[in-house]
C-alpha cells in the first residue's frame, strides 16, 4: 500500500519521492527526443519509487507507454493508468499466461520462437486481433529473436496480430564512444530497414537518448533519466526526485583508541562523538560503505565509521558543525547535499541498485503530489 504519511510526520528511515520533479524530467526528455515518443520504465515497482503514484503522474504528464517487466506487475499497473495507455511486459508470457495478457489489457514483448508460437495458437479465428512488440537481439544476448528471424516471427503471427513494436536494447549506451553502439545500431537498421514494417521501432534507453542521439528512433525508453539518477540530459540538467532521511538512535563518546561497531574497527587516537543512525543494509543501505562514505547534518558531513549493521550503523559526530546533532535528529543519506548518483559511485555501484534495494521498512512518502493522482 503506497504511504500517505506527510513527510515532514516521518520520523524513521523514509524516502520523500518529488513528483514534480518526475513530472519535469519527463517534459525535458519529451522536448530532448522530439519527434520520438517518451515511453516509462515502471519495473521493479518504478524503481523501488512506487510504481501507482509514478504511473498517475506521468500519465497525467501525457505519457502513454508504460514498461514492466513481468505479468503481475503489468497487471497491478493496468488500474493506475488510462485505458488507452499502453503497457509492455518486458519478459512476455510465460507458457499458460498468454490468456491473462489478453484478459488485463497488456502488451506481451516476445522475445522468443516458442513465445511467438504460442501467441499464434492464442490468436485464432474468431478470438479478434491482438497487440504484441517484437524483441530483438542486437547484440546484448539477454533477451530476443537473432534479428534474422524477425520475418519469420512475422508469418508465424499472422494477419491476426498487430505488430506494434520493435524493440532491441544497447548494452554500452552509457558510453556514447563504445564500438557496440555503431554495431547494435547496424543490425537493428538491418533487420529492419529492408522489411515493411509499419511497427513502431525502439532502441535508446535512457542514455541512449543522451549519448547516442542518432537512436532516438520513434519512442525512447527511459526509467532512470526520469528518477533522477543521471545529472544532465545533453546540456540539460535533470531534476533529483528522491530524498531519504534517517534517525539519529544514540550519540556516545568513545574513548581514543576503542573501535566502533562488529569487529570494533575504525579505532582512532582522539576521543569521538559517535551517532548510530537508524537504517542499516536490511534496509537496502550499502554494506561496502563501511569506512567511507558519509551522511549529512545541515551543512557538516559525517563520515561513516566501522561496519554497517543490519539496522544501522555509526557515524562520526564530532565535526564542530555537528554541535547541536541530538538524538531523534534526522539526518540526510540521499538529497540536496549528496546525490543518487554520488552514493551510487561510493558504494561502487549505479543509482538503479541503490534505488532498488530500499525494503519495506525504508517509509515512501510523496511530496508535490497533483490532486488528480493521489
């Protein structure tokens, strides 16, 4: 159930997710890409953000394709949207689910011989003309057809099947000077620039709309530009969307030389004030951020000291601009003063992990939520 607690009530660990930053990053793509269409990455409950507060935004924003990856979650998602919003299953139907995919509304990508085989058998006399999109595999080796299959899927559905999607995935567009680019676009072009294909064509993600512009194609997939994991958008900076904020439990003086924390590391020479903040790797929270890294308290940082526990772990209070830190203080993780994506890059990871990882007891709450979707 998504939380209506007002942020400013959150006293535990919470994420506060901006719509109205979402809301903005989806305008700056749409006017990034034009002519192409801006199609959202909901999978993963919209990265952890909550996908049926996202999905009521960004339709009201205008967007009118939706991707997840699995059966259920298309279902859950089908309720939150327009009915004329269409919604891609990125993993398409697992055999007997093919029913389900007609029954819901969604939109199965088959990425297989046997998938498009058995939508065929789905789609007989009678039974009216279903949608599918078409993936290929360019390269990746994830999932997809060999893009010299694609005719072939194409006769296996038949006239009763509305090809309205062909899509492949680069796997180095965060690195806009790879050598796949070039080859993935090559081969996707091949597949399809001799066919007659009235489909619409799918290539970029999100970075592949920044750095591989020429890939845009008709409609853009994009999940991580729009939740503020990447800064800039060409020479456009994309808003943050996401806060997260956690207690201060206790704060102690520990005594020059005593380690903090399981294995009692991180000694030092000098006495310390030390904090245990209330969140810890249960909760999605980094464990490899032990010993660096860091939190923030207005305008001083402090640095994270020994392990991470798995409900909290200790932070270095004795900065003299953490002078009035008391216990019950909320302290800043994720925010104005330490980006997504510079903790991602802390804790040797990328900002869809940290997204992600955040469990259940880490609170959602939404801030600059429209009327019209809460």
């Amino acid at each position: 159930m998504t939380s209506r607690v007002k942020a400013e009530n959150l006293r535990g660990a919470h994420i506060v997710v901006d719509l109205a930053a979402i809301r903005e990053n989806y305008q700056v793509l749409r006017r990034h890409v034009r002519p192409a269409r801006v199609g959202a990455v909901l999978k993963a409950d919209a990265y952890g953000l909550g996908a049926a507060p996202v999905a009521r935004t960004l339709c009201r924003s205008g967007c009118r394709d939706f991707f997840v990856a699995q059966l259920d979650e298309g279902i859950a998602l089908r309720d939150q949207v327009d009915t004329d919003a269409r919604i891609f299953v990125l993993h398409g139907p697992l055999e007997g689910e093919e029913p389900s995919f007609v029954t819901a509304d969604l939109i199965p990508v088959l990425n297989t011989l046997k998938q498009v085989h058995r939508w065929s058998l789905l789609a007989g006399p009678g039974q009216g003309r279903t949608r599918v999109a078409i993936q290929l595999d360019t390269g990746m080796h994830r999932l997809g057809l060999p893009p010299d299959r694609l005719d072939e899927a194409i006769a296996t559905l038949g006239d009763t099947v509305h090809v309205v999607l062909i899509l492949s995935h680069l796997a180095c567009a965060e690195d806009e000077h790879h050598p796949a680019n070039r080859t993935q676009s090559r081969l996707f072009d091949d597949a399809l620039g001799a066919g007659t294909f009235p489909a619409v064509r799918s290539l970029a993600n999100s970075w592949g709309a920044t750095f591989v512009p020429h890939r845009r194609d008709a409609l853009v997939r994009t999940g991580i530009a729009l939740f503020g994991g990447m800064g800039r958008l060409g020479s456009t900076l994309l808003r943050p969307v996401v806060q997260l904020r956690a207690p201060v439990l206790q704060l102690v003086c520990v005594p020059g030389g005593e380690g903090v924390g399981y294995g009692l590391t991180s000694g030092r020479t000098a006495d310390r004030r030390i904090a245990t903040i209330g969140i810890g790797y249960a909760d999605g929270w980094a464990r490899n951020l032990r010993d660096h890294g860091g939190v923030w308290f207005g305008a001083a940082r402090l640095p994270i000291v020994g392990a991470i526990s798995m409900d909290s772990f200790a932070v270095d209070a004795s900065d003299p601009g953490a002078d009035t830190l008391s216990e019950g203080d909320m302290v800043e993780l994720i925010g104005s003063s330490q980006s997504l994506p510079a903790v991602a890059e802390e804790a040797g990871t990328i900002p869809y992990e940290v997204l992600v990882r955040f469990g259940p007891r880490v609170r959602r709450s939404y801030i600059n939520v429209d009327e019209a979707v809460a």
